[in-house]
C-alpha cells in the first residue's frame, strides 16, 4: 500500500469529517482508505455488515464473493438482502444497497463463493481480505492464499451469542491453519446466531480492517478477542505461531 | 490439583455446561486433561475432544490461563489453573 494516494474531493471532505477528526487517522488516514481495496468472503450477516461500515468509511473498492439467492433464513442477520429481494442472486441486491449509500466506491462483484480455484484471483485485488464465510474450505482456501501473497487477513465468526476475531499479518502471527488445520469435524453448517451478534463482530472486523490500511492503532496480531454477549464478558487469548503449521509455519518474519 | 474447565461455542452446547472442574494428578498434562474430558464426556461430546485414535482433536484450540498452548505430553498444567476449550466457529 505505498503507491501514490489519489487526493480527497471537497465532496469527500464533507462526508468524512467526523472521523477525519479521529486522532492519528486524519486526511491522509481517509487518504489511504479512499485508494485501499478490500475483498470479503461472503456479504452474509456477518460479511454484510463488514461491506457496510467499508463502504460507509470510504474504502475505494470492495471485492466482494457471495453465490446463491436471497432466501427467508437470511433476513434476521443478513442486512444487505431485502425482503423484496427473497429469491434474487444475493450478490446483486448487496451491490446496490452498497452504492445507494456510497456510489463513489468501485465495486468487484463476484457472484460465487470462495474456493480454491478463485481464491487467489480474488485476493490478488486486495490490500486487506476478511473473511466472515461459513464454511470452514472457504475459510482455510482463503487463508492459504492470505498467507501466500502475504495479505493480512482479518478472520470473524460467531455462534450463538458468541463472536471470535483475530488478525492474520502473514509471517509474524499465526494463520487461521495454525489452530484450525482442518474442517472441524464435529462444525455444522447451520447454527444459531442473532444479527446483532453477527453485527457486532462485523463492525469489529470493519475496524480491524481501517486500522490495517490507515496504519493506525493495534490491529488483533497474536491475540484472539473472545466475546459472549450472553453475559457481557470478553477475553484476549495470546496466540502463538504454530512452527509446524502447513500453510505458514515455513514463513520466515516479514 | 485441581483446573477449572470453560467450553464455548458447540462444545459448551454438546457438554450441557459453560465450565466444570476436575481432579488430575500432579504434573498432569493438557493431553491428559483433554482425554480425561473426552472419557468424562463420552455420551455424545467425545468427537470434540479426541480423534478416532484417541488423540487430542488437532481443531481443538486449548487455552491455558489465558494463553493458547499446543496439545501434547510436554504441556503441563498447575492447580488452580484455568482451561478454556475452544472450538473454532466461524461466519454467515
């Protein structure tokens, strides 16, 4: 992310003035999120509202994979999806609800989900992936590739009134496969969630995210937030690097 | 000694409870504890704690006061030490 930065419009001065206004971000911070990309697996409820709080903060381009349509089970967390949308690919619905709030942003919209044959085209166009999918092949496809062009990765999941997230920064914490080196055997794919679970880790992921480009703050390297809503506690798990981790564990230090 | 035990996520829901405390003995290690668990557990919750060998589950994150520590008979634990097992859940 060291190429020039394409200045801010007056326009854009106005829209983002309250956080400009955040110490350490200021007009350059908004700046480099104006000229960073993003990639996001799966616009779901967690993803969704990831995209959302990007596209609010001014993120010039979101890249952005989620297959299949609308169907009434996506409603209750899935806020880019509309009920007139029931039945529609998921993907076009979320690209317009994106642009209504912000049509300066460039949209790569992808109507599959992530897998191993398009893992790396997708990250290749981004300066920063996170990834809120449900599957754990997508998940562990989207590390690997993460790890392997040396993107930092932003990881959210959640489970009933519980949320997880991390940050990956390829070669100096551990990657997803250092702890989960394999499809859980015992994971279902179906689970209960509220959206305000899924929505409060996916503003979480989006600040992770602004943090990375903007080059400000401290990003959840090495450590694991842990949150359950159900009695309001949270807890940081120190991470370690797995040596001999599959995907990683021959990285040397960036 | 004794450790106290905290679940999450599926695990807490396939176990019937948020955290439970057990007796090892001295100088027991975390794999000691995850198989102790597994035979404590054995109706239903087994397959979150070990494998079909009887090892501990390579997905199981094992957090030890607060620190993720490997699986494995070099890891020990201390009395009064906390144990959260986490399994890895994920978006949607």
């Amino acid at each position: 992310m060291n190429r020039p930065l394409a200045p801010l419009t007056d326009e854009e001065r106005a829209i983002y003035e309250w956080q400009i206004w955040v110490r350490d971000f200021g007009e350059e911070g908004q700046q480099r999120l104006k000229n960073a990309s993003v990639m996001i697996s799966r616009c779901g409820g967690l993803g969704g509202v990831v995209a959302y709080e990007l596209a609010a903060a001014g993120v010039g381009k979101l890249v952005l994979a989620h297959g299949g349509c609308a169907r009434p089970s996506d409603l209750n967390r899935q806020l880019l999806v509309t009920y007139e949308s029931l039945g529609r690919p998921r993907i076009e619905t979320m690209t317009r609800r994106l642009l209504d709030l912000n049509p300066r942003l460039e949209i790569v919209a992808v109507g599959e989900n992530v897998n191993e044959d398009n893992a790396a085209r997708l990250v290749e166009q981004a300066d920063v992936v996170v990834d809120c999918a449900p599957m754990f092949e997508e998940r562990l496809a989207m590390n690997r590739q993460a790890v392997l062009q040396r993107k930092p990765l932003v990881e959210c999941a959640m489970f009933d009134l519980e949320a997880t997230i991390t940050t990956v920064q390829p070669g100096n914490t551990p990657c997803l496969a250092c702890w989960c080196p394999s499809v859980p055997p015992t994971w279902k794919r179906q689970f209960p969630v509220f959206g305000a679970v899924s929505g409060t880790v996916g503003c979480l992921g989006a600040m992770e995210a602004i943090k990375l480009i903007a080059g400000f703050g401290q990003p959840l390297f090495n450590r694991m937030l842990r949150l359950d809503l159900r009695d309001m506690t949270t807890q940081t798990v120190s991470l370690v690097r797995n040596p001999n981790c599959a995907v990683c564990g021959s990285l040397p230090r960036a | 000694m004794q450790v106290t035990i905290q679940y999450s996520g599926q695990l807490k829901l396939a176990v019937g409870c948020a955290s439970e405390q057990l007796e090892l003995p001295e100088g027991a290690t975390v794999d000691e504890l995850v198989r102790a668990l597994a035979q404590r557990h054995d109706n239903g919750a087994r397959r979150f704690f070990v494998d079909e060998a009887g090892n501990t589950q390579p997905t199981l994150m094992l957090v030890v006061n607060n620190r993720q520590v490997p699986a494995g008979p070099r890891q020990t634990l201390a009395d009064g030490d906390e144990v959260m097992l986490l399994q890895p859940i994920s978006g949607g």
